[in-house]
C-alpha cells in the first residue's frame, strides 16, 4: 500500500503558481496527494486552484491579479497601505466562498500570531473560508495590517512555517515534500522596495536554515525554470508549466519513496 503523501508549500507571491502545475501533474500520474500545507502566496493560490475549474480559466483570472485592487483609502486608520478586507472579498470571488474543511484535498493554511512579539506562534488554519485564512496568511506589515481575530494578532505564516513537516506527519502523512519557489532571485527590485524585501529575507533565513536541520522534509524541490518573479502575474501558464515539468522530473524519485 501506497505511503501518504503531504505537499507543503512555502510562499512566494505570483510565483507561487508554479505549485498549481506540480499539483496537476502529481494527479494526473495516479499519484494521490493526502494533505497540502500552504502559506502566503501559495495559499491565494490555491484559493484559483479549487476555486475554478479549468487552467485557462486560473490562467486568466490570475494574470489580471493586482494588488492596486486593494488600495486603502485611508492608510493610516487602516493601519496599512492595502485593505486585508478588499483581498477578502477578491478572493472569496475566486474561491466561491469555499471553506477549507470541505476542499477535496485536505488542506492547512499557515498564519503566525504576533500577541506576543517575543514568542511569535504558527497558527494551523484548518476551517472556516478558504478565501479569509489565504488572506491572513499572506499579511505582511506595513503593506497590510495585521489581522486581529479574538485574541491573536495574525500575519503571514512564513514568519515562523516554511514546511512543518513533523506537523504534517503527525496528521497522518508518511512523506513529506517541501516546494520552496526562490522568488526573490527571479525579482529584480530597486529602492525601498529592495531594501524591504532582502530586510524580510534575512529576518527569515536564520529560521528557514534551522527548520530544514531540525525538521527536515524527505524531498525538497527547487529551481523552477519559469523566470517569473513575485508580481510577475501575468505568467501564469508559464509558471505552471514550470511546475508540471518539475513533477514530472521528479516522478521517479516521488514513486521510490511512496513505494519503499
């Protein structure tokens, strides 16, 4: 009998989509996926994954994404330059207002609780809207606010998740294997912007090294061939492509560790 697998997938704005592909060519060779784990721009991503039927239609829909849709009128009182609610509502749009627990794969969306600052917590989201946690997930301050929900303070689960493998496997998965999209090298950027995302980088990469020490996955995939960056949107079929290709690649390597 088959192992169980897991695909968790780490954030990566539009180039996030490669994963869809990757998803798509898992499937369609009889490989059955038992959990996906998601976070930041891999979580919207899903959100066109289940929501829509057709790839031309996720092709579409998302190369028109655009973060000016979401624009605050009022920043300062916002606490952010973009509305988290007007994300809400974009993305229940392209989800159906699909809920997690009834997707047909089973599914965790990964946010991070900032209450308390010292001790910053994952937050394992899995019910309620899929539209609502990809959109928590995917907070970053000041660009959006944190999101406050009962006693937590939630932003983007990249801040404390990259895999949680041992989580993954705790809920019943055998393997695990961790997609991770090198965005930032596919993402000319100048100015404030640079400094802002290499600053956020680097807050991360301590933790991303620890976590793949000491919770290691069986199979971490990188060096998708599609040359899209974090807004690259409109290269959607091209990143997917990237992602089915990349499966494909490693069918034999997938097959040996769900069968040994």
């Amino acid at each position: 009998m088959p192992k169980k697998l897991a695909l968790s997938l780490s954030g990566g704005g539009a180039r996030a989509f490669c994963y869809l592909g990757f998803i798509d060519a898992l499937l369609k060779n009889h490989i059955q996926i038992h959990t996906i784990a998601a976070h930041s721009g891999a979580a919207i991503a899903l959100c066109y994954y289940f929501g829509l039927t057709s790839n031309q239609d996720r092709f579409q829909t998302f190369s028109h994404f655009s973060y000016k849709r979401f624009i605050s009128l009022n920043p300062l009182h916002n606490r952010g330059l973009l509305n988290t609610h007007k994300l809400i509502s974009y993305l229940d749009n392209i989800s159906h207002n699909l809920r997690i627990q009834d997707l047909p794969i089973n599914t965790i969306i990964h946010a991070t609780d900032i209450s308390d600052y010292d001790h910053p917590k994952k937050i394992s989201l899995t019910t309620g809207k899929l539209a609502r946690a990809a959109a928590i997930s995917s907070i970053v301050p000041p660009i959006f606010p944190s999101f406050h929900h009962k006693k937590l303070r939630l932003i983007d689960g990249g801040f404390t998740s990259l895999y949680s493998a041992s989580e993954l496997k705790n809920q019943g998965a055998n393997i695990v294997i961790g997609l991770y999209p090198d965005a930032l090298n596919h993402t000319p950027l100048i100015g404030i912007a640079a400094e802002f995302a290499h600053t956020i980088k680097s807050l991360s990469s301590a933790r991303e090294i620890h976590e793949r020490e000491s919770d290691p996955v069986d199979l971490e995939i990188r060096n998708f061939t599609s040359k899209a960056g974090l807004n690259d949107y409109h290269q959607a079929e091209s990143m997917y492509q990237s992602g089915f290709h990349k499966a494909t690649h490693h069918l034999p390597q997938i097959h040996k560790l769900l069968h040994t």
